[in-house]
C-alpha cells in the first residue's frame, strides 16, 4: 500500500451516545478520502442504536464503509471498558480495491453469497476479520465453510449482548458471520493467538464416550483420570471446580501445541463420567486445564513478543478480540490486559472488543485473545 495516511483510532465512554459520538469524531480528527474502511465497537449498553451510530459516524467522517460488532466491553489503545457505555473506533486508509465486505454468511444464504474464492483473483489468501451471532449453532460449520471458500485466515468473535447479537457490515446483520477481507498484498499483517487457560495434565486418549459425555480415558473412568489431574485437594470439593477448571482439546496437527477449550457442563461420581461442552468420540485426545491469572498474563505476554519479533519494523494498528471471561475478569482492573499488550509492543492505534468466543484461523475458540497486527 503506497498511501501515506495513518491509521487512527478513537474511544469514548459517555451515558450520551451523542455525546460519545462526538468524542470520537474529534479524536479521530480530519479525514481525508483515503480512509475506505472503519472498525467500529460498542458496548451492551448502546446495542439498541448500533445503526444510528453507526450512520452518524459514516456521515461525520466522510469513511464509507464500516464493519463490527457489539460486546460487553470494548478495547482502545492501553484501555478497556467493561460494563460501561463505550464505542472503540479504528479508521484505516484502505482502497476500495484491498478490502471486499462479506456480510449475511449462513448456511441458509449461501447462494446469494457464492463461492467467494471463485470471484477473487487474490495474489496470496485474505485476512478476514468476522463478526458471528453465537445463538447460531452452525458457527463452527460457518466458519470452516468460510475459510474454505475464501482460502484465507479468519480472526474475530462473536457478539456479546445481552440485547441482541448484531454485527455490522456496512448495515445491520444477525444470525451468521459477516466482517470484512483484507487482502495482504497490499495489507502487511500479522496475527497471534493467546491461551486463558494452561494444561494441569497430558492429554488422554477417549476410549469411550457418548455425544459430549466422557466415559473413559486411557481406558479408565474419566473421573478417576479428570481427579488425578486437578489434585487431591480439588478432587475433594468438585463444585470448587467450577469455573476454575476447564477441558481442552487438542487440535491435531498443530506444531504449536493449540487446543480449544470447552466448559465442563457436568460430573457425575456414580458412573464416573464427565461431560464437556463439545461432541467428543472414542480416539480423539482430551486434556484438563486450570484458568489462571498468572500464567494467562504469561502466555499473552509470549504471544505479544513473538509477534514483535516477527513483525520486524513499526506496528502501525492493530485489533484485538478477547473472551468476556479475561479482561478484569482475569487480568483484574486499570485495564490490565490492554496495558500488558501496550507494555510489549508500544501505544499503536487499536480497536477491538470482549467476544463470546474467539475465531483464530478456521476454528471457534474460548477465553483466548486474539490480536492482529497492520504493519
């Protein structure tokens, strides 16, 4: 890309949508026709008036078109607002010819969309950062069927509401995925995913299993398997696991170790059976894992120094998609979390919010981080 403009950013927290409007509107500054393309992320508290404000914005600042979501918190520069009536706003001076809008992606619209791959003559596979509806059970199916159809790597989430799950993409959508592809000829970038959660233990063999309940591991009782991993102490009080203690599995083939973490729905000591929140069948690995403060701020300050060395010159913006479960839920208050990434890799212009699931290549994911990096 050989324009000059920078990329800007913009968040505000105000009980006045208006009022916040007009805080980000003179934080992003004067914008020239450069900027084709807007991120933009608002709290639970202004889910009601998504479009409003995102109209207001496209007609203030002159950006044409715009992509993003609503979740219970909302990601700026170094800062987080959770709880909190917040917009978060990142502007990017793409053409119209290195980004393509994706909307309405679902099972159910598939021919209107088409084979995206088949229409694009892309010199190597688009970054496409999507937004997804988590009422709608085919998301998973989704979003393979959609890195499959662009050939390109997914990032993003799912709303986060407690008043609809919308997603914008240049006008209101809900009920599958929608975002936007990047193209990276002519958008460097780079992306990064970081664990909430760390193993206590190996991972087991399923030897038998029925749906999402594990029978047996390693050709014992899951119980017995799933005790020996937690410790004694744990194993004596299982409602204290609640919350604490999480199944992951592992995902095949992955030079990183990756594994997707599902919540432990149930335990029961008469059978001796575990069920989790995913359909498991005999062959597959399961491992247990402990959601810890400590070693999640390890693992996001890993996955940020990593993508420092890899990146090599300046970061010029980023987008940040987080589980509501991390955050002050985990990394505690002061917008620890954010601080973490701006401690590593410097203040850079950042936009993003807190997800009810993250999406990281072409899988679904829990209490991650997901980070992408423009350079």
């Amino acid at each position: 890309m050989t324009s000059i403009a920078q990329f800007r950013a913009a968040h505000a927290s105000h009980l006045d949508r208006h009022e916040a409007i007009s805080e980000i509107v003179h934080g992003l500054g004067n914008l020239n026709a450069e900027y084709g393309l807007g991120f933009l992320y608002i709290s639970d508290a202004y889910a009601a008036s998504f479009g409003e404000i995102a109209e207001k914005l496209r007609q203030k600042t002159g950006v044409p078109h715009w992509v993003g979501s609503v979740g219970m918190g909302v990601c700026g520069t170094a800062r987080e607002y959770f709880d909190a009536a917040a917009i978060s706003v990142l502007v990017a001076p793409f053409a119209n010819s290195s980004f393509r809008i994706v909307r309405d992606f679902q099972l159910e619209t598939l021919g209107e969309v088409g084979p995206l791959n088949d229409q694009l003559d892309l010199g190597s596979p688009p970054l496409v950062v999507v937004h997804g509806d988590p009422s709608n059970q085919e998301l998973p199916q989704l979003i393979e069927l959609l890195a499959e159809q662009t050939g390109g790597f997914l990032v993003g989430g799912l709303s986060s509401s407690q008043a609809g799950h919308a997603q914008l993409a240049d006008k209101i959508v809900e009920g599958g995925l929608s975002g936007v592809m990047l193209f990276p000829a002519e958008i460097p970038l780079l992306t990064g995913l970081t664990q909430g959660c760390s193993p206590i233990g190996p991972a087991h063999e399923v030897t038998e299993a029925e749906q999402n309940v594990l029978l047996s591991l390693d050709g014992k009782p899951a119980l017995d398997v799933f005790c020996e991993d937690i410790g004694e102490e744990l194993a004596e009080d299982l409602q204290s696991c609640a919350g604490l203690i999480f199944a992951a599995i592992p995902v095949e083939g992955s030079d990183t170790g990756d594994y997707l973490v599902r919540n432990l729905v149930g335990i029961d000591p008469q059978s001796g059976a575990v069920a989790i929140g995913e359909y498991v069948e005999a062959g597959q690995r399961v491992l247990f894992c402990r959601r810890d403060p400590a070693s999640a701020e390890k693992d996001l300050r890993r996955m940020a120094r990593n993508l420092k060395q890899r990146a090599g010159t300046e970061i010029k913006a980023g987008l940040y998609f987080s589980c509501v479960a991390r955050g002050p839920n985990q990394f505690g208050p002061d917008s620890r979390e954010l601080g973490i990434i701006a401690e590593e890799l410097g203040a850079f212009p950042l936009a993003g919010f807190f997800a009810n699931g993250e999406i990281s290549h072409n899988r679904l994911y829990g209490y991650t981080g997901v980070l992408t990096l423009f350079l």
